[in-house]
C-alpha cells in the first residue's frame, strides 16, 4: 500500500511528504521519447518531481493516476502506473508517463527504491 501513500501525496502536492515516501538510495531510469536514458537518484528524483508540482500549481492541473497492474515479488511491491495530468475541465493531456514502481522495507517504512519511467507515451 506504500504507492498509496505516495499517489495521495503526490496528488497534494506535498513534497515533503513525497520526500519521507522515497528511499535515499532510490535508483530511477527516465527515457525519454527520442530514446536517451537518464539515470536518476533520489536527489535528481526529488528535483523533477519539485519542478513537475510547481508547473502542475502554477496552470492549476491535477494530477491523475491510473494504476494498471499491482504485484509482489518476495517483500517487495511492484505498481504499473499511467501519470498524466488534466484541467479543472476535466480534459486531460494527450502526453502520460508510464511508471513501473517498486517499493520495498527501507529502514522503518516502505519506501520507493525502483523506479523505471517512460515518458511521453499516449494518453489513451
């Protein structure tokens, strides 16, 4: 239930609580739509969600998440996630992120520790 937690506070924009919800050793791939990987780590992580929350703010968009797939591998919790955003007139954009996230025991709670991103796939 930890991408629970996460969802909820990322549809907040609480960064701070998104913060407490990722593992300091989290390890992140983004590629991107002209096909180029970026490797992430928490502090890199935490910088694009920061920007990504103020842009969301800033044009009034929420967020909206589309859990596809949910399972379990020994302790750890694996989510397939579509992200996109929309308007307060419920129009949504043409652009998603699909997210594979992994959670896992990190220290006194579950944390983020995988997450493998690729962005600007359809939003269908």
């Amino acid at each position: 239930m930890a991408h629970v937690h996460l969802l909820a506070a990322w549809q907040h924009n609480d960064i701070d609580k998104i913060k407490q919800l990722i593992s300091k050793r989290v390890h992140v791939f983004l590629t991107k739509e002209n096909g180029v990987t970026i490797e992430m780590n928490y502090e890199t992580l935490i910088a694009l969600m920061q920007q990504a929350i103020e842009v969301a703010k800033k044009n009034d968009w929420d967020w909206q998440f589309d859990v596809m797939h949910k399972t379990e591998r020994e302790s750890e919790n694996i989510v397939v996630i579509k992200i996109s955003m929309s308007s307060g007139n419920f129009e949504s954009s043409e652009k998603a992120r699909l997210c594979i996230l992994t959670f896992d025991d990190d220290g006194d709670a579950r944390r983020l520790i995988h997450a493998y991103i690729e962005d600007n796939v359809t939003n269908n």
